[in-house]
C-alpha cells in the first residue's frame, strides 16, 4: 500500500476580552462568550500514513509546540474516525507564531493537523473541516488550554461569540452549540511578545477567584458590544471594551503583562505612530496585538514598528486579520 498525504492549515486568534462559560459537564457545551481577531498567522501541518498499527511520530519545525496536543488529536479523532488507528502516522507541525502567548495555537494546531489527517484518508473538504473544529474544540477543552478559539476561528475576521461550545456536533456534523459572527477588510497588525514562556491558560480559567473578575468584567463589556449589529461600526467600541477588560477583570496588572504593554506603548512612541495604533493584551499570553486605531487609517508601514518592538527587547511579526466565514 503506497503512502497517503494530507495538509491541513488554520490561522491563529487573539482574544481581547471574553466570560467563561464551562459550568456544563459536556464538554462540547462548554466554551466562552467574547471578541477578538483572526488571524493569517497560524499552524500549518502535514501528515503522512502507512499501513501500520496507529503509531505516531510527531516533529517539528522551527518553533517548538506540545506534542501531547496531537497525541491528544490522534486519539480524539479516532473516535469518530476508528480507520485512523489502521495507519501509522508522521506529523510534521509548523508554527508560525509561538505556544503558550495566547494566540489559540492549539486550537489552530489541532485544526490543521486533523484537517491534514482527514485529508490524507480522502474525506470530503468540508466534512473535513466541520469535524475538525469539533475535535480541536474536544482537545482544548480536555488539556484546558482554550475556551472559545475554535469558535472564534470557525467565524473567522473581527468576531463576537455570542454562545459557548463547538461550532459543529452530531453525527451530521451540523452546527453545534457554539456561535460566533465575524467581519474583516484584510487590515494588517502586530503581533509582539516578550521572552517569558507565558502562563498555560488552565492558570485562569481554572483558578475560581480568576474565572470571577474574568468573566465579570467580560460580560460588562459584552452587554455593550452585542447591541445592535456586528460590523464594522464597532470597531471604536471593540478597542475601548478590551482596553477596560484588561483593566477591570486584573490582568493587565500582572507583571509579564504590564511589562510588554509598556514596552509596546514604547516603541510605538519611538516611531511617532501614537494617533495611528493602539497596543492591544492578548488574552491570556504575556503579548499585544498592535491594531489601527480607525477604521478609514489603515495604509501604514509598519516594518519599522516592527524593528522598533524588537530594540524594546519584543519578539513580533506582522500578519492580517483573515476573512470571515
């Protein structure tokens, strides 16, 4: 039997302010309410299978990532797909940003490598892709490294997820529970991050003091942005509200945080861009995402913001908001 082949790809996403909604004791209930962005950088992964007996080799290249997150997806998928456990497996993961900044990168890389292992066994594209935003969203949830990503990036553009758990379910694959909207106009930002391994987000979403001012101070912010319609209109009010949830739910006051707030605010001073970008937390990394401040502003270089970040001791790439669904 010669080799089967399969790619799979998926953006990352940022959170700037969100809820959390996992009180259900089915996990594909369980997720969050809030807004943020998706983006083109991402996770790309391709998988290789021959016949064998379910083994799995995982490599890297370039950035590191967790290989018990695609154990984990291995495992999951072939509970809805047993044939996965007839082929031995070679997965070769690429990370375009890094783990554990809070960008979903385990949502996208759960995604991708699915996706690419769906696609090898010569499953239809689009059953391909409802299934894999089930099965990232199953992972997330069982390692508690993300809430609502899966959801968020199933929308795709500038989102609001206006109820929690998978976007797909069922043995159709129909939607689920979970339901986000999205906009875009391809608007490009900055990513930085500083050089600290950031918390995994199981530190907050499973700490009960954490889950209260978190989701407190998300649903203040909520109950504004979900009047009237998602578009592009709220762009002013989507800046604001994540400004006052980083403040009023305590993460901006944490350390790492504050300290690559300050160094961003910084280095956007150094290149006189103050009245043009906004320094925005990434919820829950120790990073920014760098986004216009309007709407009708957006055709700016932003290859020296980028080396200027860089003489603030920040690691960044530049990337666009993705288009949505």
């Amino acid at each position: 039997m010669t080799d089967i082949l399969g790619r799979g790809e998926c953006g990352s996403h940022v959170t700037l302010l969100f809820s959390i909604a996992d009180s259900s004791e089915d996990i594909v209930q369980q997720g969050s309410l809030g807004s943020g962005l998706c983006l083109e950088a991402g996770s790309e992964v391709v998988a290789r299978g021959w016949e064998g007996d379910g083994s799995l080799s995982i490599r890297f290249l370039g950035r590191g990532g967790e290989a018990g997150l695609y154990e984990e997806v291995v495992s999951t998928l072939s509970e809805f797909i047993p044939e996965v456990n007839e082929f031995d497996w070679e997965i070769t993961v690429k990370l375009k940003v890094p783990v554990g900044q809070g960008f979903g990168m385990s949502a996208s890389g759960a995604i991708s490598a699915t996706m690419a292992m769906q696609r090898a066994m010569g499953m239809p594209y689009e059953e391909s892709l409802r299934r894999s935003h089930l099965v990232a969203h199953i992972v997330d949830r069982k390692q508690s490294s993300g809430l609502g990503d899966v959801s968020a990036l199933s929308a795709g553009g500038v989102e609001l997820r206006l109820s929690p758990g998978s976007p797909y379910n069922g043995h159709l694959l129909e939607s689920g529970p979970g339901e986000a909207v999205g906009w875009s106009n391809g608007m490009e930002v900055v990513l930085a991050w500083g050089e600290g391994p950031g918390s995994h987000t199981s530190t907050y979403i499973d700490d009960p003091d954490w889950k209260v001012s978190i989701s407190h101070a998300g649903n203040e912010q909520l109950a504004v942005l979900s009047e009237g319609d998602w578009n592009n209109g709220k762009w002013p009010e989507l800046i604001e509200a994540a400004i006052r949830f980083s403040q009023r739910s305590g993460l901006s006051d944490e350390p790492g945080r504050s300290s690559v707030l300050d160094s961003a605010r910084s280095a956007i001073s150094r290149c006189g861009m103050d009245d043009l970008v906004v320094p925005l937390l990434c919820m829950l990394g120790e990073s920014v995402v760098i986004v216009p401040c309007r709407l009708e502003d957006i055709d700016f270089e932003l290859s020296d913001l980028l080396s200027s970040l860089e003489e603030e001791g920040l690691s960044g790439c530049i990337t666009k908001v993705n288009e949505s669904s």
